[in-house]
C-alpha cells in the first residue's frame, strides 16, 4: 500500500511598504533617465471662457514664454521639485527673483527669502471684485471687501483676464503696449468705460471722447467687418470718410456731366416738387415732365425770355432731400390725353389744373442731397409744398448756390432692380444708363427718403431685437445724421452673414439711449456702441443671405463693407427682395389688384407675417 504524501501550503507573508517595487525603478538606476528633444514640454490650457475649439488645451512647450524662468521656484527652494530641466521656474538662489510672500507685509517669519510688498503697492483683484476669487487668501492680487450692493449683480469674469495679462504678481506691467498703428484712439476703450484701465496711458484705446480719432482710411485691405471667427468689431463699420459721409455733407465733386448754366446771371432756376422717386426715374428714362398750367406758363416764360437756359431741381415729397436736376430743352405743350378733367373737391391747389402739360428736358445730375445742407449752401432757398405750389422760382444767386451744392453731392441711382430682370449700370454710365421700373414691376413702399444698415453679431444680436435698440460706433455720428423717426433700417450679422429687416426708426441717432447696452456691464455709463436708435417691426421676413447675387447688385455702392447708410431706391429694393420672400408682395398685389376691380371685400396686407420662406415667381 502506497504512502500519501501530505503538501503543506505556506501562507503568504503580509505585504509591506518595503516590498512595492516599480518597472521603472531598476531602470532608472541602470540607463538614468534619458533627456527628451524639448526638456521643457508643458500642457497649456485654453481659456475656462473659451469655446469650440479654442477651448481644447494645446500641447506647446515653454521655451518661447517671456516669463521663462524669471521666478525662483518655490519647491526647489525645499528640494521638492520634480521637473527638474523641465521645471518653467528659476531653480537658482537669487534674491531679487524670489516670488512674492504669500503673506505680504503681515509675514511673521524671520529672515523669510520671498519678496514682500506693502498692500498699498498691491493691484486689487479683479475676480474679487466681481463677487469670487478661486484663490482665496493665497492670492497675489489684493481682495477689498465690498458692501453686497455695491457688487454687480451679473460677475464679469473676464475682465480679470485683461489683469493676468497686465500685470506681474500684482505690482508691475507683464508687458509693454505693442507699437501704435493706424488704429490708435479710434474706439472708446471698455475697460475706461467700467471703471479702471490696465494699461493706463499705455492703452490704444481712447479714455474719453476728447481722446477719439477719425477712423483711418483702408487702403487694399478687404473683408475688415469681423474677426477671424466673424465676431463684433470697430472695422466691420468701414471707412466713412470716403464712402456714405458725402451723402450728408456734400462731399468731393462726384463726377459725371459737367454743369451746362455757365452764366447763373443769364439763367432761370426752378425747384419741382414729385410724388414719388418712381415718377423721377420715368422722367430720366424718357426725358420729360409734365407740369400744371399755371407753371406751365411760368416755365415758358422763363424759357422764351431769353434766357434760354432753365434749371428745375426736383425734390420728392416728404423725403426732405434734393434728387437732381434737368435743364429744360423744349417748350411746355398741352397734352390733351393727359388731361383728365377731373374737379377735385381737396384743398391742395390743383382743382381744376391737372398735369397735362409736356416739356422736355435732360438729366444732369441725379444726387441725394439733403434739405437741411442745401439750405446751408443756398439760405433763401424755399421748398414747393401740396398746400402751395408744386413749383417754385428762385433768384439766381440762390440757383448758383443750390446748383454748387448739387454737383458737389456723388452721384446715385434712383431706381434700383430687385427682381434680377436689368443688370446694374456701370458707375460711370449712371447718367447715361439711366433705368427706370416696368409698369407692371410693384415695389414696396418705404418711407421717402435713405435708410441704413446697422451691424450685429449672433451674440448681440437677441439684446438688438430684446431691447428694441440698434447701436453704432461714435465715430458714425454724422454718417447716421440722415436717420430720421420713418426711416428704413435693416440689421446685418456679421457672424452669420444674413440681412434681417424689415425695421422703422422710431427715433432720431441719439448718444446713449440705454448706456448699458452691449455692454456687460450693468453699470456702465456709455455703450461701447453709444450711438443708438430705436426701433420697431416693419415687417417680419426670412434673412436674405450675403451671397445673393441681386443683394450684392443692389449694395455695390458698399465697398467697404455692409453697415451704413442706403439711398432710398437701394432701401426701397432691398425691402421688396425680403417682402417677396415671405409672401407679402403677393399679398399687396392682391390687395391692389382688388381695389381696382372694386371689390370692397378685399383685406388690406397685414403688418407683420411670420418669418417663413416660401417658392414664390417675382413679381414682375
């Protein structure tokens, strides 16, 4: 019989501490710890305010840091570092490059090697200010304690940022201001505006408007507006200096035929009063107007006196600007298929005088020229009105004055296609292709008069609708003057690259309407945009996209970019581009349609439609 064998199982030792060994260890004390190509790689973080991609943190090495080894190292000091080559800090004993003491000047410590300074000396936190610093009683900056209703009640933390970057260890500047360029004291700076700025004297940015500065002129850049990332900024409002300011002031001579009246002595000088912009267009396209009798025989007089020269300035109603001006070549006739016969029971002077009589006449300058420069350049200038004439005389000094003034003024487009059927004219053929709307082409009706375009961003852009408040930069103060309550006013985002409309001014441009618009702020007592108009819904339509090729049509005028102002035929056409897309040129043309057939039933459009794109053929 066979012995079994026993096997006697032994029972693990407990582990200790002295036992724990790591792959890297033998290694380490055989080979040393080989160097790597960059000793100094370090992982560094976006912004916790970024998003997107600039939020992921780069991998990038220290060795290109300005502050590279400027501090002594605060764990080599207790021989506790372990980056050793890599460490960013200074591992060397110099007094003068000690980090601060955490304990400032209340520092107990005997013979302690860190820099103190006096809390006098220190910056104060910004983070604190704005209601939390993550560092505590640790940090380098100064914390204030405040009362709780003097603290925002909205924390901006953002604007500690601007610190970090300003200053070293709450005592020096980090850096220098970069050289001043072109762009120097062109915009209001937004930290003066919130209290305190960084860079003091140093800063780019004007502290008050004393300090403000003409935008410069932009030579062959293109596509200023937007950022990189199609953000809010000073350049997305152009140059104004040399694209929509002489509308307003009466800028360089614009070109175009020269003035035929060399002796105003020896001419007669007329001002005509039309019904609308459309009735100027048909005139220059046929070369006539038709008058009433009693100016008729006014205008004949004037002609066949012998002075045979005959200015007429004409001036749309209501729209308190001069359009252009047409010297007179032919003799007022009756025209007796225009002559309706019709009493009028209305007050307005032209019972019993309809326009029936024909002269011709050429089209020398068409311009938009408002009423109150003209009435600079020419003071006994008097307007015609519905209540007394549709024409008046003037003496010739008056004529010379206002006919300066005319020719002074660029040249502009009165008629404007929105349908795509006519291609725009040259900019050097404008007085000679002169265009016109078909009779069957029906635009929709906007105030007499320019409009504008005012910018967004898609982070501004809720607070412009929110608030009913449209802004712009100071310096477009006298670009912005032509803004009245009436006036056609669209919103471009500059993110998105869309066209919103369509709006109406309630109010003249007006410095700091709400002060704390577009700003963070809630305190602040200017807007970083503080030149602001109030607006309502005209009419809700889909945006147009930048890229369409009748916008770009309609606004190449605009080279330097979208925001600005718009003459009336190029506001006129860009509210019907947004009226058809919603449907509502449909509607008035349904609506006009019926109340000529004399249908009583017919519902007029209405106000607002909602923003919805349909596939609708324009109206032609």
């Amino acid at each position: 019989m066979e012995e079994t064998s026993q096997v006697h199982v032994l029972m693990p030792e407990p582990m200790t501490v002295d036992m724990v060994q790591y792959d890297f260890e033998q290694y380490a004390l055989e080979h040393g710890i080989p160097d790597t190509k960059d000793p100094l790689p370090y992982r560094k973080a976006g912004s916790v305010f970024a998003t997107g991609e600039e939020a992921e943190p780069v991998m990038t090495s220290a060795k290109h840091d300005p502050r590279l080894r400027t501090v002594v190292c605060r764990h080599w000091l207790r021989d506790l570092c372990m980056k050793g080559a890599a460490c960013e800090f200074l591992h060397q004993y110099d007094l003068s490059k000690m980090p601060l003491c955490r304990h400032g000047d209340r520092c107990k410590v005997k013979d302690c090697p860190f820099r103190h300074i006096s809390e006098a000396d220190r910056l104060e936190c910004v983070f604190y200010s704005q209601g939390f610093c993550i560092h505590g009683t640790f940090c380098r900056y100064k914390h204030v304690r405040r009362d709780r209703s003097d603290l925002p009640a909205v924390a901006d933390f953002t604007l500690g940022l601007s610190q970090m970057q300003a200053g070293k260890d709450g005592v020096t500047a980090r850096r220098p201001a970069p050289k001043p360029n072109e762009f120097f004291k062109v915009s209001l700076c937004k930290h003066f505006q919130q209290g305190t700025c960084p860079f003091g004297d140093g800063c780019h940015f004007a502290h008050g408007e004393h300090e403000l500065k003409k935008f410069p002129r932009k030579g062959e850049e293109e596509g200023a507006g937007t950022d990189e990332n199609g953000e809010l900024s000073e350049t997305m409002f152009g140059n104004q200096e040399t694209t929509t300011m002489d509308y307003y002031q009466g800028g360089a001579v614009g070109g175009g035929k020269p003035t035929p009246i060399l002796e105003p002595e020896q001419a007669s000088f007329f001002i005509v009063r039309a019904a609308t912009q459309r009735d100027l267009a048909i005139s220059t396209t046929k070369g006539e107007w038709y008058a009433q009798r009693r100016h008729a025989e006014q205008l004949n007089e004037a002609y066949k006196s012998g002075r045979r020269q005959v200015m007429i300035f004409f001036t749309v109603s209501d729209s308190l600007h001069i359009q252009g001006a047409a010297l007179m070549t032919s003799m007022a006739t009756y025209q007796e298929t225009m002559d309706t016969n019709v009493m009028n029971d209305d007050d307005d002077g032209t019972k019993g005088d309809p326009f029936c009589y024909r002269f011709k006449c050429e089209w020398y300058r068409t311009v938009e020229l408002m009423i109150s420069t003209a009435v600079e350049a020419a003071p006994d200038l008097l307007l015609p009105t519905s209540s007394t004439h549709y024409c008046l005389d003037m003496t010739s000094k008056t004529g010379e004055a206002l006919m300066k003034a005319v020719w002074n003024s660029p040249l502009v487009t009165l008629y404007e296609s929105w349908t795509g059927t006519q291609d725009p004219p040259a900019d050097d053929a404008i007085l000679s292709d002169f265009r016109a709307p078909p009779p069957e082409e029906m635009e929709w009706p906007t105030t007499p008069g320019p409009g504008f375009i005012f910018g967004c961003n898609s982070q501004t852009m809720d607070e412009c609708l929110g608030r009913g408040i449209f802004g712009l930069p100071a310096h477009m103060k006298r670009a912005a003057s032509g803004i009245a309550p009436g006036s056609t006013i669209f919103l471009f985002n500059v993110t998105d690259r869309l066209m919103f409309g369509i709006f109406e001014a309630l109010t003249p441009c007006t410095m700091n309407i709400d002060p704390t618009a577009f700003s963070k702020n809630p305190k602040a007592t200017s807007s970083p945009f503080p030149l602001q108009i109030r607006v309502r819904v005209s009419l809700e339509c889909p945006p147009v996209e930048d890229t369409d090729p009748i916008l770009n049509d309609i606004l190449r005028t605009r080279t330097d970019g979208r925001i600005g102002p718009l003459t009336h035929a190029q506001s006129q056409a860009l509210s019907s581009i947004l009226a058809n897309q919603c449907g509502a040129m449909q509607y008035m043309l349904e609506y006009q349609q019926g109340v000529q057939a004399g249908d009583t039933s017919v519902i007029a459009p209405p106000i607002a439609l909602p923003p919805r794109k349909i596939k609708a053929p324009s109206i032609r």
